[in-house]
C-alpha cells in the first residue's frame, strides 16, 4: 500500500507539479491573449482565423509543447462576439487535448468617446491522459509506472474583462488593461483513483500604443499567477508598422529573453483581409533555464474587416 501511495503522489506531481502550474503560460504575441482571457475575442471588427504552436527548451526531453487553433467572430451589431479554441498541451508523459468556447460583450464608448469595455466568459471542455509507457523512470523495472495509462475528460469555467481608452486604430494614442482568472470552477481529475486539485490561474495585461503616422510602438506587460506562490511577468515591448511587419524585444521574470518579429500582408486573397505571420524565439539566461535549451513560437493570423 505505501508503494502504490508514493507512486499515486509522483504521478501527481508529474500531471502538473501538483498545486503548481497546470495551464500553459501566456505568450510575448499579442495576437495570442483570446487564448487565455475570452474578453478579447474579437473585440474588433475582424472575423479571426489564427493558429498558435509553441515549443519550449528544444533538446530536453518531454519537453512542454503547446498550441491552438481558433476561429472568432464579431457580431458588430449586437455588440458581442464568440469564438472556438481547438488546444493541446504536452509534458512528457502527461497531454491534454481539449476546445474551448468564448462569448464577449462589448460595452461602446465606455468612460470615453472611443473607449471599450470587453467582458467574456468560456467555458473548456479538456481529455486529460496519462501514458507511461515511453517514459524512464528510475525504477525501470516497475510496471505499475511504466505500464500506466489513464485519461479522463473534465471541464471547466473561466471569465475575464478587457478595457481600452480607444478602439480607434492609427487615429490616436490608447491604453488597455485586461485581466481573466481560469479555472473558476472545475470537477474532479481522477488520476488512479488520486485526485489532482487544479488552482485557479489569473491573467494580468497592462500596456500602451504610442502611434506616429503608420507606426506604433506598444510596452506591456503580463502577468500570470497561480495561488501567491507562483508569478511569472513578462515584459515586451513592440515595434510594428501598418500593414507591413512588426518586431519585438521579451522579457519574463523567470529568467527567460524573448525576440519576435513577423510580416503583414495586406489584401491577402480579399481587399478587407489580410495575413499575419511571425515567429518567436527565446532563450533562459539564468544558469537553470540556459541549461534547458532554445523555444520557439509560430503564429498565424488570417483577419476578414466585417465592417
């Protein structure tokens, strides 16, 4: 019985590090917030069709893998929006394949003229398996590890809001403050019969854009925090000219530096669309994450003006 405990409590602390982290941490792309607060799904006049792939310390193995595709839709007259998120993460023996649905109301000309109250809700649907059987583990020999496989479904709630100064694009300086919590409510995620407690995680996105003619540069910062013992902020800071490129420098107080940078083409196949493509790489420059090796990030972005 004490075997079959500690094994229960390692296969625990595998899934997710047991009360630590078990969502995948926000990215540097801002194009990639509807993933993690529904309040920005399509709080413009763009119907979304994107993709986002993560890869993170290259060369370690079990290493975490993430993404997810999304559609999202305005529905300008009614104020609102919705959206799907088809997602997936990866960490050695433990995957977690799911979709989430998002709703948002927008409330117009909200403390100013221009200005955009966003509140959203989603609601994920996530297959949460385990599989032992290509891992290594210290006791090689043990079956009741290495033979181990279980998966189970579990859902969950999660909400959040989005505030900016002005909608208005190239016509004026803004400000915008965002904030989601993930995993308000969630069932049981039975694991041989040992339950893993999922913590709620919260989400925290303040920033700016700072326009001049054709150009803009946006500072931000995210935070992402799970109970108080766990936060991680990053910082970034974007460069991006109108229908053309964008380039960024990353920061997060893990340890890890960031660059990005990525092409818009415009009129892409309609003369109210256009393509988004840009590519992530980051690094740990402390002396535990330069241990872990090289990540990298893709995104692409097909956005259709509905107006």
């Amino acid at each position: 019985m004490n075997r079959i405990g500690i094994i229960g409590s390692f296969i625990c602390i595998v899934l997710s590090s047991g009360i630590s982290q078990q969502l995948a941490n926000s990215s540097h792309f801002t194009e990639s917030r509807t993933a993690w607060n529904p309040a920005f799904t399509a709080i413009g006049n763009d119907m979304i069709f994107d993709g986002f792939f993560r890869m993170q310390w290259i060369g370690f193995s079990g290493a975490p893998i993430s993404g997810f595709a999304s559609f999202q839709y305005p529905l300008l007259k009614q104020n609102m929006s919705g959206g799907a998120i088809l997602h997936f993460d990866k960490t050695g023996p433990v995957s977690k394949l799911g979709i989430q649905l998002s709703y948002a109301y927008m409330l117009k000309s909200f403390l100013s003229r221009y200005g955009q109250l966003s509140l959203g809700i989603s609601g994920n649907f996530q297959q949460y398996s385990f599989n032992g059987s290509d891992q290594i583990f210290n006791d090689q020999n043990d079956n009741l590890i290495v033979s181990s496989r279980t998966s189970n479904f579990f859902p969950s709630i999660g909400g959040g809001f989005y505030y900016t100064t002005s909608t208005r694009e190239y016509k004026e300086n803004s400000f915008f403050i965002g904030a989601a919590v993930n995993q308000i409510y969630t069932t049981k995620v039975l694991v041989n019969n040992f339950d893993q407690v999922r913590q709620k995680h919260i989400h925290f996105n303040l920033g700016g854009r700072f326009y001049n003619y054709d150009t803009y540069i946006e500072p931000m910062i995210t935070a992402n925090i799970v109970n108080p013992d766990i936060i991680d902020v990053l910082y970034g800071l974007k460069f991006e000219k109108e229908n053309t490129f964008w380039a960024g420098l990353g920061y997060a107080s893990s340890g890890m530096m960031a660059f990005q940078g990525g092409i818009i083409l415009d009129q892409f196949g309609n003369k109210y669309s256009k393509l988004r493509v840009g590519g992530l790489a980051s690094y740990g420059i402390s002396s535990t994450l330069a241990k872990t090796g090289p990540g990298f990030e893709l995104y692409v972005g097909y956005n259709f003006d509905m107006k």
